[in-house]
C-alpha cells in the first residue's frame, strides 16, 4: 500500500469546486480526503477498487438514498 501524509498530498480538483487528496492506495484499495462546498453533488459513478471514507464535518447523503445512509458529523 503507497500511502502519504495530508500536507504531503497534492489537492486535486475532482469536480468545480470540489478538491481530493489521495493518501493510500493500491490496487484493491483507496483512501482520499474530500473538501467540498454545501450543496455540492457528485455524480453517479463506481470504482474498480474499495473505497475508505469519513466524515470530519457536515452532512453527507448518499443519491437515491434512504434515511439509513445519511451520515452527519
């Protein structure tokens, strides 16, 4: 697993507005860092690996998703 500290990886921005700092990978697994503005969406999509994520601050939910899958912090 290839991995880095938060000021050691580069801010990409994955959407308008909305930047990504990847700090694990390989092949079967990723960890990224989101910032995001209020009101941002991401569009449907998926992944060949497993995806690791948390929550610092907000609120996130899930398209298409029920109750069960909103997560605040």
């Amino acid at each position: 697993m290839k991995r880095r500290n938060v000021s050691e990886a580069r801010p990409v921005e994955q959407l308008p507005g909305i930047m990504r700092r990847t700090l694990a990978y390989s092949d079967h697994l990723m960890l990224c860092q989101y910032t995001a503005p209020k009101g941002s969406k991401f569009p449907l999509h998926n992944h060949p690996a497993a995806q690791i994520g948390y929550l610092i601050s907000g609120r996130l939910r899930f398209m298409g998703a029920t109750d069960a899958d909103t997560f605040e912090a």
